[in-house]
C-alpha cells in the first residue's frame, strides 16, 4: 500500500504455450530461468550488460511516473 518505487516489485515474464520459462525479477536484478530453454536464454540475456541494464532502469522508466496514477484509481474504487 505504497506508493513509493522502493516498494515496488517490477517482475517480467515471457511465455510460450502458457509455460514460464523465463523471468525477470528486481528483487534479483536478473533474469532467472525457469525451463532448459529459460536457463540458457536467463545466461544470455544476464551476460548482455546493455540488455540487463535496460531492463534493470524499467521500474524507473515505466512505474515511477504511473504509479500514483494507479493507486488513485485503485483507492477511489475501493
């Protein structure tokens, strides 16, 4: 119940065939295989410093300007 982007957890997923097999978490900071194929995709993707920093400035770039915005939304729903 913050709205504070420390309190956020940023967490994106891929998928095929309704199966995970792939995730990144900021709480980690990485990418984390969940199948044979996410693991070696997880390595690729954590090796490539641009890939991982970009991913790792979303929380930022996407949930810190629309955050407020939701918990508006949220709480006057509620």
């Amino acid at each position: 119940n913050s709205t504070e982007l420390k309190d956020i957890e940023y967490v994106y997923s891929h998928y095929y065939n309704k199966v995970e097999y792939i995730r990144f978490s900021g709480s980690v900071g990485e990418y984390v295989g969940l199948t044979a194929y996410g693991i070696k995709q997880a390595e690729r993707w954590n090796n490539d410093i641009v890939h991982l920093n970009s991913t790792r400035a979303e929380k930022e770039r996407y949930c810190q300007p629309n955050i407020k915005i939701w918990y508006s939304n949220i709480l006057t729903k509620s």
